[in-house]
C-alpha cells in the first residue's frame, strides 16, 4: 500500500472518528435517557404484574373458601391459608414499588378492602364448621362478598389504568427529547458508512485471502467430522455385531450354570460367566461412547431415593470388597433430603465406575463412598460425592490425562489389571452433561480420591417409582403360548431353553423369519410374541406392521422386541411399528420374566375392559356413595350434580383430544387435574388412576406417546358411566 493513500485513509479516519465521537456523545445522551425509561417501564410492568398477582390471590382466596364451604374439604384450606400468607407480601411489596401520593392512598384503601375479605371469609368458613352447609350458603348468598370483590376488582383496574396513564406520558417526552438526535446520528453513520467503504474497497485483496483460507479451514474441518462419524458409525456397529453372539455366550453360561455340574466343571463355567459379563461391560462402555460422542445421550428427570440408590451400589460390591480384605464404607450427610429428582441410571452408572475402579486397584486398605451436601435450599441440594481409596495411586504426570479416551495410569495397568481406559471419560462426560465437575487427588503407592458434583432439584415422595427388577411369581404364566421369532439358532436355544426353565408346560413355537412368523400367527392362537428386530427376507418392524393391519382375531397379540441394539432410536421404532415393550440381548432372565408378565396381565385387563362393555348392563361401573354422602342424600342436589357432569365431562374429554393434537402437555395436564373430583364423585377407581398418570405425564411432560392411549381408555370407561348416570338421574327424579 502506498505512503500516499495510506496518509489519505488516515486523514479520512480521523476526520470519521471526529464526526463519530460527536455522535457518540449525543447518542450516550438518548440512550441514557432510554435506558431510564427503561427501567421506568420495567417497573412499571411490575407493578401491574403486582396487582394483578393481587387481583389473582384474593380470586384464590375466594375459590378456597368457597371450595371448603360446598365439600367441607379440609384440603380446600390449604391454598386458602396459602392465599393468606401471600397477599400481605405481595401488598408490602406494592407499596415498596408505587410512587405519588395518589397511588399510595389507592393502596391503603385496596389493602382495606382485603382485609375486610379475609375477615369474611374467616367467619364463612367457622359458620361452614360450626352450623353447616346451609348456613354457610345463606349468607354467601348475600351481597357482601360480592360488593367487595366488586370494589377490590374496580379499586386494582384504576390502579392500573392510572399506572398505564404516568407511564405513557412519560414516555411521550422522552421520545419528543430524543427527536432531535436522530438527525445526528443518520449524519454520523453516513459518514461511517463512506468510511467503510472506502476500507473496504482497500482491503478487498486481504479479505479475499481470509475467505479462501476460511473456505480450506472449513473442508478440513468437514473432512475430520466424516472420520469421526464414520469413527462412531463404526463403533456402534461393531457393538452391536459383537452382541449378537454375546447374547448365546451369556444365555448358555446362565442355563449351564443352573445344571448340575462337578466341580472342576463350575470352576470353568463361573470364569466363562466372569469373562463374559466383563467383555459385556467394555461393549457397553463403547455403546456409551459411541452415544456421547454423537451426542445422543439422553438424561432423565425423575424421582428417586438417593439412600437407596447406594445401599443398592453397597449390596453390588460387598462381595467383591469381601474378597480382597477390604473395608467398605460409606457416609452419607444427614442433611442431604430423602428424594431427589435427576437421572438415577446415569448416577448409577458414574458411581459404578468410580468404584469399581478403586476396588481394582485397591489390594488392602478400604474404600469410602462420601455424600456431603455443598449446597441446600427449598428446592435444590448440590452433592458431593467422595470416593476414596487406598491403592496403587496415580503419578502426578498422569493426572491431567487420566480422563481421556482410552488413557490408563500405565501400559503395566492395562496388562495387570484389564479394561478400556473408557470409564473414567464417560464418568467425566455424564456429569459435565448433568451440570457438574469432576476432580482427582492422588498420591503414588498411598490412594485416590475421585470427587464430583452434581446439582438435584429436591423430590416429592408422591412420584416416587420403584425401579427395582423383582423375581417375578411365574405361577399365573403356567401353559402359556409363545411364538419366538428368532432367525439365530444359538439364540433360539438360549431364548428357549431358558423359558422353558421358568415356565411350566410351556408351548413355545420358533419362526426363522417373519413370513414364517405370519404364517404360524394365523393358525394359532399365541398369547405373546417374541420377535427378534434384524432378520432376514421380513424384519420385526415390517412383521409387526403387518400383524397389527391385519384386523385378524391375533391383531391385537402383545408384541416384545428382542434386539442386540437397544438404542433410544431403535426402541422409539419398534414402538412406532406397533410393539408393546422391548428387551435388550443379552437378557436377565428376570427382567424378561417381569416384561412378560406385565404384558399379559395388561392384555387381560384390556380384554376385561372389552368384555365389562358389552355387558354395562348388568353391571354398574359407577357408585355415587360418596357423592349421595356429599349431598346427603338429597335426590334435587345429587341430580344438580349429575347435570353438571353431563355437561362438563364430555367438554372436558374433547379438550383432552385437541390439546393432545396440538401437543399442549401444560393445558392438558390442567384438563386432567380439574376431571379428577368429578370421577371421584363418580367412584371410577380406574379412571381415577387414567387421569392422574395423565396430569403427571403432561406436567412432566414424559412418556408422551402413551397419551393417547390413555385418552382412549378414559373415554371407554367415561363413556359407559355417563349412560348410567343418565339412568341414575332418571330413577331419582
């Protein structure tokens, strides 16, 4: 670039910068004086988001003692109180945001109108305790209460009115203010944008040269995101290629295992089962690599014990620790809350590692499992978890590259003590995913400590799931029919040797592939399919489509996917063709015995569903004791009752469908919530059950794909106890 245009440009960027400081300053003025209206309409936005959280607790005040005074629910008085407790904060808090005397003096007498309502309320619901239904109803009846709700109502929308009114006029002279700057800053930015172009156009040559390396950055990159694909793709397949035979490997060590064997024979057998349950785990940790590094993994939000996710880990390695001398102890602060809600497999998972880690490398000493609560508020606890031992340690040159793919302490660790040198990293990357950090102390020939945490919002004891896989009574299951639908021979043996174990006078039947599978379906009469996903000429998924299209007696069968790659997708697939659960292989027999089993007592209780349809007739599904004790007996309540819920429960269920079409889960948990009492009043158990899973898949918003069905189910069952209101109603007019 030459000396002359260089002192050109110099001068014109001077010149610019002048003209733009000019601007700039002006423009720190309006802005100054915007960001003060700012602030002005942020608190002006909360003031009327105040008064109307003001306006909406005494509407909940009113509705909790109106509640209370029609049921004499004692749980009406607990939003009631809550409503109560509320109010005076939210008015205290008004009084910190209003300005002017004016809206001062407005507050005064709206806090006066809430108190009279309380002191009103309070004596309805004594009047409802003490004297009863009627009492109470006269004197709600009168206008008092409407009077005041009237005046808390008028008194809080001229509040706000006059709140909107300030705010505006406020605004109009900041904008007229700001009007005359606006003709500076089109002015500076004119001048900048010649001073750009006139950059521009000097330095097209260099820009040129960062496109076209920018342009080689990006294939390189591209090229190193193929070879990581093509990396993971080839990871994942080999995993599951290697299941395949894994699943024959594990099924024959179980069944041989179950034999009677001498001993030098079980000496054999319980280090094939060791081997192959370890080479089982390395698959499993290549699975979650694969997984991570695609950015597959998925993290559950549920409830669960923290104290017995442990004394589960504690019950898993007593053995293990037992059999090299070792202490095993664990403390746990008892501080931390009793449920939690986060992800308890992945927990699960990480702990495992950690542990199973320093029980390897531990020869004497102990291992200490810590749990100390860091942080605690209403809602959420932070944890700490500590795991230490007493082993071999780790070199202090090896600690910043102990978490990396496929890293061990040393090549001697590898060949002493076995593994992949993936668990520590995928411990790393489920609990940088959950929100957390992990760290490592260690001193070489003294021990390690792994520490971790990871924040948990505090759980409820109401939405507590068992998780534990119990031994299930194969009694009931006795005679059953099975159709294996298995193209493997070594895993037709395992599958059907290992059933015939658990199940007495079992009538099992194999098809090699799907077309043989449609073709036995159609002749017998099965009361569960077991169908392998990967086969040749018709796979499972095209063998469950056809099945379920068929329309045929068996279309309805339950269905239960048997595959080497149980992968988030590959489960959502074989549900969406139509099966009803899947099992991983190679499979714990007592899972497969539980899967088994809830599905064919599912199966009969739809099929009882069906039947109790057909005969409504004879057999009522609705009981209005608790509705008829409600109304005491009083044949023109219980009717009102009756005519509401002829009216609002068919309503209720076309807002369930259109809110599940247009997946609003919030709007249709709500839906759920408000059908509850009236199915109550009805005494549908069943249908109580329905609309409670509903209101908490909706509100959580998991297990979404089972909505529908429920839907469906609610509507069988509501469907047949509005026929038989409509029949009540006319036996007690």
């Amino acid at each position: 670039m030459s000396w002359y245009l260089s002192k050109r440009i110099t001068i014109g960027f001077l010149v610019a910068f002048l003209i733009i400081l000019i601007v700039g300053v002006e423009s720190f003025k309006t802005i100054h004086n915007f960001r003060l209206m700012n602030e002005r309409e942020l608190k002006s936005r909360k003031i009327l988001s105040q008064l109307e959280d003001v306006l909406s607790t005494v509407k909940d005040l009113e509705s909790g003692h109106r509640g209370f005074i029609i049921t004499a629910r004692e749980s009406y008085l607990g939003p009631y109180n809550h409503a109560i407790s509320s109010i005076h904060g939210e008015v205290k808090e008004l009084k910190l945001l209003l300005d002017g005397d004016l809206q001062h003096k407005n507050l005064d007498s709206l806090e006066q109108l809430i108190n009279q309502k309380i002191e009103l309320c309070n004596e309805l619901i004594a009047l409802r305790k003490s004297k009863g239904f009627e009492a109470a109803l006269a004197e709600v009846l009168t206008d008092k209460g409407i009077i005041l709700m009237d005046d808390i109502r008028r008194l809080t929308n001229t509040m706000i009115l006059y709140e909107n009114k300030t705010f505006q006029e406020t605004f109009n002279i900041e904008v007229s203010s700001g009007d005359n700057t606006i003709d500076i800053i089109i002015l500076g930015n004119v001048i900048a944008l010649l001073f750009l172009i006139i950059a521009l156009f000097i330095l097209n040559q260099d820009i040129k040269h960062r496109i076209r390396v920018e342009g080689e950055l990006k294939v390189a990159k591209q090229v190193a995101e193929d070879a990581n694909k093509i990396q993971e793709q080839f990871l994942a397949n080999m995993s599951h290629e290697i299941r395949t035979p894994m699943n024959a490997v594990v099924g024959m060590s179980n069944l041989i295992l179950q034999s009677d064997l001498q001993p030098k024979q079980l000496e054999y057998m319980k280090a094939i089962k060791q081997s192959s349950d370890n080479l089982l785990i390395i698959i499993n940790d290549i699975l979650d690599f694969s997984k991570i590094r695609a950015g597959k993994i998925e993290i559950e939000c549920i409830d669960f014990r923290l104290s017995e996710l442990l004394q589960g880990l504690y019950n898993t390695f007593k053995f293990k620790v037992e059999e090299k001398n070792l202490q095993f102890i664990h403390e746990i602060d008892s501080s931390l809350p009793d449920v939690i809600l986060g992800d308890p497999v992945r927990l699960n998972q990480i702990l495992i590692n950690l542990i199973g880690n320093a029980i390897k490398f531990t020869e004497t000493g102990s291992i200490t499992i810590e749990c100390v609560a860091l942080q605690k508020d209403t809602e959420s606890v932070t944890i700490q978890f500590n795991i230490k031992d007493t082993g071999i340690g780790i070199s202090e040159n090896k600690l910043s590259t102990i978490f990396e793919s496929f890293s061990q302490a040393s090549s001697d660790t590898t060949r002493k003590y076995g593994g992949t040198g993936l668990g520590l990293t995928i411990s790393k990357q489920l609990i940088e995913i959950q929100g957390g950090e992990i760290e490592v102390k260690s001193t070489l020939n003294v021990g390690t400590t792994f520490s971790f945490y990871l924040t948990f919002n505090i759980g409820s004891q109401t939405n507590l799931k068992d998780f534990k896989i119990q031994k299930v009574n194969t009694t009931n299951l006795h005679g059953i029919k099975i159709l294996l639908v298995e193209d493997n021979a070594f895993n037709q043996v395992v599958a059907v040797d290992t059933l015939n174990l658990l199940i007495k006078d079992l009538d099992i039947d194999i098809a090699e592939n799907g077309r043989i599978a449609l073709e036995k379906v159609s002749k017998k009469g099965y009361d569960i399919l077991l169908m392998d996903v990967h086969m040749p000429d018709l796979d499972g998924y095209e063998t469950t489509k056809a099945i379920r299209s068929s329309g045929a007696a068996y279309s309805e069968v339950p269905i239960m996917a048997m595959t080497a790659s149980a992968t988030t997708e590959e489960v959502q697939k074989c549900f969406k063709s139509g099966m009803n659960d899947c099992i991983a292989k190679p499979f714990d027999p007592n899972v497969l015995m539980q899967k088994i089993a809830a599905l064919l007592s599912q199966h009969v209780y739809e099929v009882k569903e069906v039947k109790r349809e057909k005969q409504s007739d004879t057999t009522k599904l609705i009981d209005l004791t608790f509705l008829k004790k409600l109304t005491g007996n009083d044949n023109a309540y219980t009717v009102k009752y009756i005519d509401l819920m002829l009216e609002s429960i068919p309503n209720d269920l076309i807002a369930l469908n259109n809110y599940c079409s247009a997946q609003e889960w919030t709007n249709l948990s709500g839906i759920a919530h408000t059908m509850k009492p009236k199915i109550n009043y009805l005494g549908l158990k069943e249908g109580l059950e329905i609309v409670s899973q509903m209101e908490h898949y909706g509100r959580d918003q998991e297990q979404l794909d089972l909505l529908p069905e429920l839907i469906q189910r609610l509507e069988k069952i509501l469907n047949i106890a509005l026929e038989e209101l409509k029949s009540e109603k006319q036996n007690l007019l």
